[in-house]
C-alpha cells in the first residue's frame, strides 16, 4: 500500500493526518480492514458490507 501511494501521490505522508505511520491512518478508518503478512506488506480491504468492527477491535484482529 505504502509503495502504490508513493508511486501515485510521492507528496502523500501519513503525518498530515496526523498519524505517525500509514497502518495507523489505516487503522483509524472503521471501513478498512489489514492484514500485515511476513514479507508481503501490509495488505487493505474494504469491509464487507454489514461488517463493523466492534469498539476497540483494530482491523488485525479480525
């Protein structure tokens, strides 16, 4: 995901939304889920529909 924005926006950066890091922005949005896979990166859905995740679940642990 991170390479994909890089090579389409090069001036995205995570910091001004005000997150640290692309998994943190990623995490913050309830319609996305990730799935970080050794070697591969980290890979992003969207939600399915009438899937939400419940208060204080984070998109990994589903």
């Amino acid at each position: 995901m991170g390479q994909y924005l890089k090579r389409t926006d090069p001036s995205f950066l995570s910091k001004a939304f005000g997150f640290a890091a692309l998994s943190d922005t990623i995490r913050a949005y309830p319609e996305l889920t990730s799935k970080q896979e050794s070697g591969t990166g980290l890979w992003v859905n969207l939600r399915a529909a009438g899937e939400r995740a419940s208060p204080g679940q984070t998109s990994d642990s589903l």
